[in-house]
C-alpha cells in the first residue's frame, strides 16, 4: 500500500495541464468551433481555443491575441490571392470557410504582390526578393498531414519546395528546435534595426513539442494600451509559452487574427484606431479549417 500514494500521486499530478502565460491569464477563453466559453484547464485540453489578454509584460503594455490548436485535429493551408483580388484577412478567411486565419508573410503594399516564396495548392505565387532577404530566413511547409516550421537559406528558391504542396516563406525565425534565436546589433543591416529593435505590432506562428500549433498577435503603436514588441521580445514571449519552433510573420498594419465565432480578434492599426476595423489589404494569409 505504501508504494502506491506515490504512484497515485505521480499520475495525479501528470495529468495537470502545464503552466500557460496566455491560458493562465486570458478572462475569456473560447472554443474554437463552437465559441463556447472554456476554463483554462478546459482549454488546455480542447482541440482548438482563442482568446485575448491585456498585461504588463516587458515593462510596457501588451495587448495579445492568440487562437491555439492541435493540427491533427483541423487544416492549416495558405491562401494566395494578389493584386486586384487581395482582401482583407478575415474577408479572406470567410471565402477560403475557415475556422481562424492570420495574416501571411510581406508583400509590396503597393501592387499587393508577394515578396517572399509562396505556393499555395502547388502553384508557386512568387519567389523572395532581395530585399526581404535580411528578415527571412524561415520557412513554413504544410500538407495534410504535415506542418513544419524550419530555418533555410532563402537567398535562393527553397530547396524543398517541390516536394512540397504548400510553402511560405518568412522570418526572422524567433525559436529552433526548442532554442531561442538572437539577433545582436551586429547581425542585422542598417536598414532593417528599427524592425528588429523597435516596438511594433507583431504576428507569429508558433508550435509545442507535441505539434500543438498556436497563432499570435500582439497589438501595437498605442501608447498604454498596446506597446508592441520588439523581435527579442516576441522571441521571449514564444519561449514563456513553451514553444518548440516559432516564425514572425509580416506585422506593423498587417497584423490581424481572426476566427469565425470571434471576428476580429486583435486591434489592427491602419485605422490609426485602437478598434477591430483597421484591416490592410494582404494578399496571402494563413487559415485553419
């Protein structure tokens, strides 16, 4: 009998969700199908949750939204859609029927033409310019049964895409293989410090050891109410949540989250408003259906 409250215990005590920043902290937390309201230990558990959080973090105001999810459970998989057909991310969402979306990678907001490699159903939509070469250094690579975040050289035509259906590249990557990525004043080009090192509204995709899969936006340029995050910040912000593998997206006025039961989640910034309205225009972005 003595060996067995230790074993009881043991399993007790495994079967306890982990710590969460975000689950731990969020007032309201949401089924992803449904939009149930779900305790923190529910969420932990479910397929598929989203939520929001205001806090001081950083030693500045946070605003973070986040839709969490076990990808064996839904599909993730790229929408393109340039030029004249680019919309914002929640109007894309809806015409793509998805459960949640954020936000792809950077593009000319002039034309609404991609600047980084991206195939979306096989197609390749357009190839990384020079000029992105700097930030990106990540790739996403998705199919039905694979979704994998990876560091590569994008200075050239990543090496895996013809295997691959779906590809987006992006970067700076913030965590490898479970180690946090840093990018010293030394690392990064003139032109591109004030991405780096200023506070700026900021999107990721982000995943645990067991493939739990999570999307993340942090709001920003509005003094006391959403500071924004630099990339060394975001990059701790991944390690606080656990994060195996992590990938910053094309932030500043693209950041938006959305999901169906939720719209909006986030407050984008072209507005100049501290709202859910101030959608850009983007012509590719990331669903989960």
């Amino acid at each position: 009998m003595r060996y067995l409250l230790p074993l009881f215990l043991l399993a007790l005590v495994s079967c306890q969700p982990k710590a969460n920043y975000l689950l731990d902290n969020c007032s309201e937390i949401r089924d992803l199908r449904t939009g149930e309201l779900l305790t923190p230990r529910q969420a932990f558990k479910a397929d598929g949750c989203y939520g929001c959080i205001q806090a001081d973090l950083f030693e500045s105001r946070q605003t973070i939204s986040f839709v969490r999810y076990r990808p064996e459970k839904f599909y993730t998989t790229v929408v393109a859609s340039e030029r004249e057909a680019a919309d914002s991310t929640s109007a894309l969402c809806l015409g793509a029927e998805a459960l949640a979306g954020i936000n792809g990678s950077y593009f000319n907001v002039d034309s609404l033409i991609t600047t980084c490699f991206l195939k979306d159903d096989g197609n390749v939509i357009g190839e990384t310019a020079p000029s992105e070469y700097d930030r990106t250094n990540a790739v996403l690579t998705l199919s039905e049964t694979q979704f994998n975040i990876d560091e590569c050289d994008t200075t050239a035509v990543f090496a895996g895409a013809d295997a691959c259906w779906e590809v987006m590249v992006s970067g700076p990557i913030l965590i490898d293989e479970g180690q946090a990525v840093e990018y010293t004043q030394e690392m990064v080009p003139g032109r591109w410090k004030r991405f780096y090192i200023k506070r700026h509204p900021r999107s990721m995709v982000g995943r645990e050891a067991d493939g739990t899969t999570w999307l993340i936006v942090v709001d920003g340029r509005v003094k006391g109410e959403a500071d924004g995050m630099t990339i060394a910040e975001i990059t701790e912000l991944s390690k606080m949540l656990g994060l195996r593998d992590a990938i910053n997206l094309d932030g500043g006025g693209s950041s938006t989250l959305w999901t169906l039961q939720g719209g909006v989640l986030n407050h984008p910034v072209d507005n100049h408003q501290f709202d859910h309205y101030g959608q850009r225009q983007v012509p590719n972005v990331l669903i989960v259906r």
